[in-house]
C-alpha cells in the first residue's frame, strides 16, 4: 500500500507512468522503548528509474 501510494506520487512528479521507484517498506510493530507503535519506515531512493533508458 505505501509503495502504491509513493509510486503513485513519482509519477505525477514525473507527469508518466513508465517509471518505476526504488523502495524498502517494513513494519516495526514496537518502538525503542517496547511499547506497542505500529509504524511503517519508508527508504525511498531519490528521482525515479526509467527502464526504457
């Protein structure tokens, strides 16, 4: 669902649907101190790929 959303948003940037992103999505379900903190951390690597090029 994030890399949906994050793809979705590099493409209307790039105003085309021929890119594609580089993306690491994971759950942490707990925060540093144990307690319960559902989130997700996104890396998302700068610009966009163009497999055409």
């Amino acid at each position: 669902m994030a890399e949906a959303c994050l793809l979705e948003l590099i493409q209307a940037h790039f105003k085309t649907d021929a890119c594609k992103i580089a993306v690491i999505v994971f759950i942490h379900t707990h925060s540093y101190n144990g307690n319960y903190n559902l989130h997700l951390p996104v890396i998302l690597a700068e610009g966009a790929f163009f497999p055409s090029n």
